[in-house]
C-alpha cells in the first residue's frame, strides 16, 4: 500500500478511482510534493525583495517603506487620525511661533511630560561619566521619542504613528532650549528647588569654554526642533494622503474590516495561486475562516499573488477532461470521485464547487488582481479574488472572458470602465509577468502558496486550524 508522504494516508482497495499518483485525501500528486518539500522547509524564502535590483528600485523600496499604509483601515482609525494631525499642526506651530521663550515653552502640558524623561536621563547615562551624565537629561529627552518611532516604523509599520514621535522629538529640542539660553544667567526654576550649581547648561558649557555662545547654542536647538517638527507634519500629511489616494478610502470610507489596529503587529500574507486550481479555493476558504477565527488579534495586510498552471492554455480553453487525462491520466470516473471530495471539503468550509466543462486561461483574470492591488479601494482585491474564484469553480464561468470579467467588477462595485480599459489593452501585462516570474524564481512552483512577511512559507491547502496557529505563531516571532 502506499503511503502519502505529507498527511500519512494509507491508500486502500476503495481508493482505486482516484489516480494512483494522486492522494485521495489531500490531493498532492506526490511526486511533485516530494520534488518540492525542501522549498516548503525553508524557514528563509528567497523572495524578489532579496534578489539583485538596481540602485533606483532601491530608492523605491525605501520610499514604499516610510509611505507604508496597511492595506485595511477603518472609517474611525482614519478620521481619529486626522483630527489627531489638524490638533498636532496647531500645536507645533503654538512651539514655532514661541520662539526661545521660557513662559510659553515651560507653561506647556507637554513640558511636564517630558520631565520625568529629562530627569531619568540623568540616572541612565551617569554609568557613563559626569559629563554624561548632565548632558544625558537632555540627550535622553530627544532621543527617547526617536526610540518609540522606530518601534512604530519596524515593528508595529504604523508609519502615522511613528511621525508623531518625530514630532514629539522635535518638540524635546523646543523644550530644552530656553535652559540653554539661560545657562549664563541660571535664572531659571530647577526640578526639588535645586540651586544654580545644578543647572545643565550652565555646567555643560562651562566645562567646555562655551558660555559666551549659549545664545547661539540654544538657538539652534530651537531651530532643529522646528524644522523636525515640519518635517513630522510633512510625514504625517503625506501618510493620511496615501491612505485617501493610495488606497482609495475617500470615496470608499464606509467598509468594514475584520482586523484592527489594537494588534502588536502586522503579518504580510501573500497568496499565491491559480484560478483554474481548486486547491487554491480550498485554500483560500480555509485561510479566510482562520482569519476569522484570529478575528482582531493580528493586523493582517493581504495580498494575492500570481501564479498560472498553464500559461499556454489558449482563449477559446480546452475541456477539462482532456485536459486532466493528458496531464494527470485521470479517467473520467476519477474525476466525478474528484469531484465529490472537492464538494465535500467545499461545503465543509463554505464554498460551492459546481461542475466545470473547460478550463481556460486566466492571464485577463490576473491583470485585474493587480489593478485592483494598485488602484482599486481598500479590500477590492480579495473581494474580486472570492469573486473569481466562485465564478469559475462554483459556476464554471469563463476567467478569461471579459464580459464575464466585467460582470464580476460590476457586481463588486468597482470602476467597470477603469477595468476595460485595463482588460481591452496590454495594461499592466508586463508587470504582471514579472511578478509571476520573481515568485517562481523565489521557488514557488505549487499553489496555493502562502508567504508570510516574505519570509515563511506555508504550502498546500492547510488546514484551518493549521493555519490559524501557524499565523498566530509568527505574530509572536
């Protein structure tokens, strides 16, 4: 009896309908899965951001990273964030507009809250020397909120979030100034009541011969303060824009998503599959039903890649008998078996498999998944991926066809004279192309395929409950 390498199932006597290269239960044909087992090993994907690219894709990279914006955001998240950028715009220009000016910079809020960060410094870098020490009140008041950005930038990828600690960071060079220009007259208030012996600036400078140029020192704290502080607003501005253009919430602001932003993290997924493969149905069922099982415990920021099974298919498609019997050698009563699995773990997740008479190609179908990725309003990609997904294996509708293709559009509410455009010309084909080509470079050679971060691969239709873990796992990592 054989014994499938990846779910372990003995074939029996009964299996005899089903192709013996083929597993009854899980459906590999396994001599691909065994060729392809060390690809789904690997605990590091080669994927296209590590292949060699040219110094302008690198700026690209870079430029995609700080304008980053998740691809799901609800209505309240956006129009919190908007109205916590209008009140931030007024209140650094409240700092610009004081000018080294003790009475306005001391008497803020803000002021109060920095403090406890100024004195803390104190304590942290005194393993570090005097010098350090007094320097490090200050020292640890600027560069604490640029430790919080990066925290926001790299793990959480909440760029808005990180633009306001640039801000704040600005603000701490605000805030110290007026101490500095007063290290010659030590005028000022110090923290418990303490003399003038104990005023930084006062002691920094005169331990480096500098007090005749505190004006000049304290002026250009203030005005490196300034120009980050505009330099934050102009991040934090260009951030919201990307969310309104870039992802087309403007127009769109009424949706609802399944993940919120109270997570500790994002996972990137990209889902690699074919339309013409009922295992990427099955995967994808499944997938969507772990997600929402996961429900608002991760961030999730969901794309769907490219894959054809066969490129060469012609327009007019092939009868998917032949087809299967010239690849698989599936006689037609192996294939109504097929058939009755597919429904079965189908319904087990939600999805209708219908009867399917051809198979075509679905080059047109991948087209429109990417414009959907690039122009199309937040969530539109998936939903035209279920969409398409259903109309082919559920109904047998042709992929490839565009007026079966605009119907999908039309029925999603997306732009339908956008997408002829797209379909009725050579929109988007070379990109397309690329993106197929990378992905098979970085050894995807089965779907579905799933990439999590660019970094961990998950192949096959999984399991819910495999996946739900595995996805929960890799948050934590």
């Amino acid at each position: 009896m054989i014994q499938c390498p990846k779910c372990q199932y003995v074939r029996s006597a009964q299996d005899n309908q089903v192709n013996a290269d083929i597993c009854p239960a899980c459906g590999i044909v396994y001599k691909k899965w065994l060729a392809h087992q060390q690809i789904a090993e690997r605990v590091e994907l080669e994927t296209p951001s590590h292949s060699a690219i040219n110094d302008e894709e690198q700026h690209e990279t870079l430029y995609e990273f700080i304008t980053y914006v998740p691809t799901k955001i609800d209505s309240a998240t956006f129009w919190a964030r908007v109205v916590t950028f209008m009140a931030f715009t007024l209140w650094g220009f409240y700092f610009i507009t004081a000018g080294v000016n003790w009475e306005k910079i001391g008497s803020s809020f803000l002021h109060h809250v920095n403090l406890p960060f100024h004195e803390f410094g104190h304590i942290f870098f005194m393993p570090f020397g005097h010098f350090m020490m007094i320097l490090g009140g200050s020292l640890f008041q600027v560069l604490m909120p640029l430790g919080l950005m990066c925290v926001f930038m790299f793990k959480q990828r909440d760029n808005f979030a990180a633009s306001i600690m640039l801000w704040w960071c600005g603000q701490n060079f605000i805030d110290v100034s007026p101490y500095i220009d007063d290290a010659q007259y030590r005028m000022l208030p110090l923290v418990g009541g303490r003399g003038e012996e104990s005023h930084d600036w006062g002691n920094l400078l005169a331990m480096m011969n500098a007090l005749e140029k505190t004006h000049k020192v304290a002026h250009t704290s203030f005005n490196i303060g300034v120009v980050i502080i505009l330099i934050a607003l102009f991040w934090s501005f260009g951030v919201l824009a990307f969310y309104v253009c870039k992802r087309r919430i403007w127009p769109h602001i009424k949706f609802t998503i399944r993940h919120s932003h109270r997570s500790t993290g994002m996972l990137r997924i990209d889902f690699i599959s074919d339309i013409n493969c009922p295992w990427c149905a099955l995967g994808l069922a499944n997938l969507e039903q772990a997600l929402n099982n996961i429900g608002d415990d991760l961030q999730i920021d969901l794309h769907f890649q490219p894959f054809e099974l066969n490129p060469t298919l012609p327009v007019e498609g092939v009868k998917l008998v032949d087809y299967l019997f010239n690849k698989y050698s599936m006689s037609a009563d192996q294939i109504n078996a097929s058939y009755d699995t597919f429904r079965e773990r189908g319904a087990e997740v939600g999805f209708y498999f219908g009867k399917r008479e051809f198979i075509w190609n679905t080059f047109n179908a991948h087209r429109l998944l990417y414009w959907t990725d690039k122009e199309g309003p937040t969530d539109s990609q998936r939903q035209l991926k279920l969409a398409l997904m259903q109309a082919y294996q559920g109904e047998g509708k042709n992929p490839n066809d565009i007026d079966v293709l605009l119907t999908i559009v039309e029925q999603i509410g997306l732009d339908v004279n956008r997408a002829r455009e797209v379909l009725t010309s050579e929109t988007f084909t070379q990109e397309v192309r690329e993106l197929e080509q990378q992905w098979q470079s970085a050894g995807i050679n089965a779907v579905p395929s799933i990439v999590i971060n660019q970094r961990q691969l998950i192949q096959g239709a999984q399991p819910i409950d495999v996946l739900e873990n595995a996805l929960r796992q890799l948050a934590n990592t």
